[in-house]
C-alpha cells in the first residue's frame, strides 16, 4: 500500500516550525507526540482514523482529510509554501566536472 498522501498537509509544530506531514506514518507520528494534557476526542478521533487507514479499513485520503480537520479545529493548518522545492530550478551541469 502507498501510504503517501497525494498532497501534504501543513501543521504549526511550535513557534517559527511548521511541520509537513506527507504521508500516513507522518502523520501517525504527528499525532502519537502530540502532548497527553492537550488530548481530545478530536485527537482521538483522527488517531483512530489514522490507524485505521493504516490497516486497510478506511481510504487514505479520510485520512489525509481528518488531519487536515484536526488542524484547522486545533488552529495549527497552515497553508502550503509559495515555492515548493520542485519549482527551484538547479544549476546547469548537475555539478558534473566538464572533461
């Protein structure tokens, strides 16, 4: 199972750090961190979905969709960022040393 997601979503981790979450273990991780006194049935609930697309028993984009809920709910959604690194255009050669 591919368990990326096909869009990331973007969470404020703390002041000045926004975490982006790319894939179910992601944001399986994200959650299981998230402090025990600040747990909630909104937490839980998209925990639990969370598993359960790991195992196969809900898509992976309600997934993708509970988290994106939880976020906005906790006030930590952020949008995605302006230039994505595939925008950024290299230098020419690739770094190869011409012969």
């Amino acid at each position: 199972m591919n368990a990326n997601f096909n869009r990331a979503v973007y969470l404020k981790e703390r002041e000045g750090l926004i975490r982006e979450i790319y894939s179910l273990a992601d944001a399986i991780d994200f959650l299981e961190d998230w402090p025990e006194n600040d747990r909630d049935l909104v937490h839980e609930a998209t925990l639990k979905t969370c598993y359960m697309a790991h195992d196969g028993h809900k898509p992976l984009e309600v997934a993708r969709d509970a988290v994106r809920a939880f976020g906005n709910k906790k006030g930590i959604l952020m949008k995605p960022p302006a230039v994505q690194p595939w925008m950024i255009r290299t230098p020419t050669g690739g770094g190869r040393v011409a012969p």
